[in-house]
C-alpha cells in the first residue's frame, strides 16, 4: 500500500510537470508560417491523436499495473516481482501524465467513440475498427493486447510458478498491443512531447519483451501465439 500510495503521488507531481511542458510545446508546434495563430487553435482537439492516445493508453496502463500488483501477491520469485513493481510504477507514472495532459488541455478522460478510433486514421495501412493495427481485440478485451476479465481471474487465482508464467504471457500480449498503440503516437500525435513519451513506451516495451521472453524460457515456457 506504501508502494502503491508514493507511486501515485509521484505520478501526480510529473503530471503536473509533464502536462506543462506538453502545452508549452502544443503552443509552438504547427507550422503557421508565422500566421500567428493562437496556442489554443493548435490544442489538441477531443478527436485528435493526441487525445485518443492519452485516453486509451491511460486505460491500457491502469490494466498492467492491476495485473503487477496481482503478480507480486501470487510469487515470491524476486526477477518476477522486480519486473511487475517496474512495470507498475512506470506506466503509474505515464497514466499520470497522459490525464494530466487532457485535464491541462480542458479535454475529457472519456470518449463516446469507440476505443482506438484515432489508429483508423490515415486509411486501411494504418488498421482499423476491430483490428487495430498488428494485435486484434479479443472476446472480452478492451483494446490490443489487453487481458479478458476470465484471464484475471485466472491470474487471481494462480500460485508460484503457474502465476509467473500467467503474468508474463499476458503482459507479453499486453506489451505488443501496447508498442502498437504508442507507435501510432509516434507517427500521428502533433505535440512533440507526447510523442517523444510515445517513442520512449516503444523503446521500453520492446525491451521488456525480449526481457519476458527470457523469463519465460527459464521457466519452460514461452510466449502464446
């Protein structure tokens, strides 16, 4: 609870930092070729990348940080339990972030579109509804790569080894729906800063994976198709 309570106070106070540098960059981002055009007409719009991103992603994380949380009362196997406080504390702290940008930006945390409408953007290559880009949606899932609410219980359920494996086959799943997502940040999202943390979730992610890929191989397992 101590872990859990600094974790988000932490995420509150970079939030706060984050969100404000996010707006400074907003402001001189778009090429008005010195139009002079207000910082408020180049704020994210409800229906922008920037704010589809922010909404889902927060959502995607709030989901690996209960699953690490689960993790670490199932296992006492230290490389296990390392990971999933990592995990949790740094998507904690990009969650933070990512709402604090859309309160600073006067935008709501909810949307009534459906979720990753903003990937389907820019045509058939870039994914659709119902796909998604590279991960589909499965029964029960929210969006890529997310785990069903029968997988939680699952894990929930698990013990020692049966759960270190669980856990890290999920939050594989999880990591390559997430590298997804924050790559169609990278490619479409106008405010440089929320791209920039989107580049650095898909440097991260995609060395957490080759990192779980190990894990699991220690213990005779591996990934799910």
């Amino acid at each position: 609870m101590t872990r859990t309570y600094w974790a988000a106070v932490t995420a509150v106070v970079l939030a706060m930092l984050f969100a404000a540098g996010a707006v400074t960059v907003a402001a001189g981002n778009g090429n008005d070729g010195g139009s002079g055009a207000s910082a408020a007409s180049r704020t994210p719009g409800e229906d922008s990348a920037d704010a589809g991103f922010a909404r889902d992603m927060s959502v995607h994380h709030q989901q690996a940080v209960e699953m690490s949380f689960i993790v670490r009362d199932r296992t006492k196997d230290e490389e296990v339990r390392r990971l999933a406080y990592d995990i949790a504390n740094t998507q904690a702290n990009q969650r933070g972030m990512m709402l604090g940008w859309l309160d600073l930006w006067g935008l709501p945390k909810v949307s009534s579109d459906e979720p990753m409408a903003w990937m389907a953007e820019g045509g058939p290559e870039h994914g659709g509804h119902g796909s998604h880009g590279a991960h589909e949606v499965r029964d029960g899932s929210l969006m890529p790569g997310m785990a069903t609410r029968a997988e939680l219980a699952k894990l929930r359920e698990a013990d020692g080894k049966e759960a270190e494996i669980l856990y890290l086959q999920l939050m594989t799943d999880h990591h390559k729906g997430g590298v997804t997502m924050a790559q169609g940040c990278a490619d479409r999202c106008e405010v440089g800063t929320e791209r920039s943390l989107a580049q650095g979730m898909v440097d991260a992610q995609e060395s957490e994976l080759a990192l779980m890929a190990d894990l699991l191989k220690a213990r005779g397992a591996a990934p799910r198709p």
